[in-house]
C-alpha cells in the first residue's frame, strides 16, 4: 500500500517542491488549500494534471488553518501517515502590520493541528515548518540545534511557541514529531514580495523597459540562502527516522542581500557600483550611469535579524542530507529564471 502524505500550505514554494519529491516516492498526496477568490493553485496545478492523467492520487482539500472542524474532516478524510505543516503566514516583515495574525496562523494553528491528530487517534508522522528566525539577535554564529533562540519578529515569536509545542506533543504523548529550523531557502518558485525573488525579477523587467528601478530596504542583512528543492529533502529525511527530533538545514554560507543584487546583476548583463550612504545608497550601472536600485524606508524592518549563517552538521550526520546548490547557482538560476519569464510575458520583446 503506498504511504499517504498531508501537507498544509501546498501550494506555497516548498509544498510544490515537496508534493512533486512525495508523488516521485510513490506516495499518495493530499494537499490543504485555503479557498480565495483568485485561483491559487498555480504551483501545483500542473503536478496535479500530470498526477490524475497517471492515475495517482494528488487529491487538494479546501481548509483553513484557523477552522478546526475543516481539519478534522481533512484529517479524517486522508488519514495520513505523514503531515507536513508547511502553511503559515510565511512574510517576516507582514509579521510586524498583521501581528494577530500571524500568531494564530504560525502558533495556535499548529497546537490546533497537533490536538487534531491526537483526538482522531492517528499514527501520523509530524512535520512542523520551523524557522531560523528563532535565532532572531543571534547569540553565536553559525547557529546549530543548541544554539539560544531570541526572536525579534512577531513572526519568529509565533514560530517559537509551534516549535514547542511540537517538542512537548513528541515528550508529552510520544509523537513522532520533528521541527526543521530551515534557513532562507529559495527557487524561481519564491514569492516576489521576498528579497530574492524581488531583486531577480525586478532586474529582468528593468532589463526589458518595464520597470524603472528596484527599490530595497536593508541591504546588509546577511542570509544563508539554499535551494527550496534541496529542503524539502531534508524535510521527508526526518519523518524516516526512527524518532522525531530537530534539525537545523542550512548551506553554512553567509551572503549580504547587497551581495545577492550584485551577482543578479551580473547575471543579467549588469555590471553595478554602489553610490552614497544610508537611504541616498544607489547602485547604478557602470556602462550606462543608469540607477538600477534605491532605497526605499518602507522596506526597512523595525527589526531585522542580522547575521544568519545555520551549521547543519547535525542533519548531515543524522539524516545523510547535503545542501547540493551554491549561493552563485542559485543566484543564476533565478536570474535566468527570471530573464526567460519577463521575456515570454512581454511577447518577447526583452
Ligand atoms: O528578507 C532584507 C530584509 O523577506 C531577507 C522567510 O521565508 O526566511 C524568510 O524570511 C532580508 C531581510 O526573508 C528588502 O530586511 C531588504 O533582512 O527575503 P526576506 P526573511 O525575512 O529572511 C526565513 C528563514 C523564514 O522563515 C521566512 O518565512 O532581506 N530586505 N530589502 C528585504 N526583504 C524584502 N522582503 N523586501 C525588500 O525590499
């Protein structure tokens, strides 16, 4: 009988990439997603037409991580082996404007999904999106499992009492529970509204006439950026373990978003040197003395964690699991990403 997987959030950047890794196992795949107006099921919906014309189960249930009784039906409907809780209200800075929010989706949500499993009376497998936001004012670098957490963020404040709670559900009640404390992780599947995947496709429109310049915020803040398709590997490795634990999945790599704007750009024909201090900052052009980035205060944070650099020694010793995409690939293969996108939307013409 093949394995039956849930996963929440399944049509974010990592439930994409993992749906695709669990479908490739053999799995059947359940997917929660929360009804909008808009269609939202662009990452996956591909997946999914390819999974029905194979006749396998990729099966998508409406839900709501604030609606219990939406996931006890889904609970009692799948009854998986083994849940991803990959939905959150994923945005760092969001965090700060919508602070309740964020607290229901990303803290009470996962006691409530944990409370589910437990009252249904399932065996399920747990995984629980965690985060190196926990590290928040950084203690020490690199950060590993052992290291103080001292979140800043309403966002990493809510992401610590889930990974808690999922500690003391595996020593209360003997779950197989575990908390990935993933770093930044990205892809050409990356939401435009985080730093990445802003600086590539604002350089790819801006290449081709349709944007005048990219506007940032805090071009110092330092990230240890992987490869989304590697972390949802990391992510099935720990519920194939014999117990639940926790992990840190990180490159070990430290990179400025200053330096992640310089390789973009670059890549994309770009040659940039950086002007002024402070908000008057401007990156230009060389060739062409053209302003390609500025400061924009509004994207400052009223706190941002400064230097995150994950030792993932742990889950290479435990879990055998490796980063295999540089800071330069992944860079790269966003840019081109990118560059082959804004060239399709605009007919070619870039
Ligand atoms: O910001 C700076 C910003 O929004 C990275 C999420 O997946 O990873 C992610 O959180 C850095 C910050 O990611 C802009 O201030 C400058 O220092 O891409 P981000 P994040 O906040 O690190 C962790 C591990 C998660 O768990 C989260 O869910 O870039 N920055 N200028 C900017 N950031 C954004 N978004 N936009 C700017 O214009």
């Amino acid at each position: 009988m093949a394995k039956v997987a849930l996963i929440t959030g399944v049509n974010g950047q990592d439930g994409s990439f993992l749906c695709e890794l669990l479908l490739e196992k053999g799995y059947d795949v359940h997917g929660m997603v929360r009804r909008t107006s808009q269609f939202s099921r662009g990452r996956i919906e591909d997946t999914r037409q390819r999974a029905l014309s194979q006749g396998r189960v990729f099966e998508l249930h409406y839900g709501n991580m604030s609606d219990p009784s939406s996931l006890h039906r889904i609970l009692a409907a799948s009854r998986p082996d083994e849940i991803y809780n990959l939905a959150s209200q994923s945005h760092v800075g969001v965090s700060f404007e919508e602070p309740e929010h964020t607290t229901e989706i990303n803290a009470t949500a996962v006691l409530r999904l944990l409370e589910c499993v437990r009252h249904i009376g399932l065996k399920a497998r747990f995984y629980q999106a965690s985060s190196s936001e926990l590290y928040g004012h950084v203690a020490e670098a690199p950060q590993t499992e052992l290291t103080p957490f001292q979140p800043l963020s309403p966002y990493a404040i809510a992401k610590l009492y889930a990974y808690w709670i999922v500690r003391s559900y595996r020593e209360t009640y003997g779950m197989h529970a575990s908390n990935g404390i993933l770093f930044n992780h990205e892809s050409p599947r990356r939401g435009e509204n985080f730093v990445t995947r802003k600086i590539t496709y604002s350089l790819a429109r801006i290449k081709a006439g349709l944007q005048p310049v990219l506007k940032l915020g805090n071009l110092d803040a330092r990230r240890d950026w992987g490869s989304a398709q590697d972390y949802v590997q990391a992510m099935w490795l720990m519920l194939q373990q014999p117990q639940g634990d926790d992990y840190v999945i990180a490159t070990g790599e430290t990179h400025s978003v200053r330096d992640f704007v310089e390789r973009a750009a670059t890549r994309s024909g770009f040659d940039i040197a950086w002007t002024g201090t402070g908000v008057d900052e401007k990156g230009v052009d060389r060739r062409t003395n053209r302003v390609l980035v500025e400061i924009d205060p509004r994207f400052y944070r009223p706190v941002d964690v400064d230097r995150v650099q994950g030792d993932a020694s742990k889950a290479f010793r435990q879990l055998g699991w490796r980063p295999t995409v540089t800071f330069d690939a992944l860079v790269n293969l966003m840019m081109d990403a990118d560059l082959d996108r804004v060239a399709r939307e605009s007919g070619g013409r870039a």
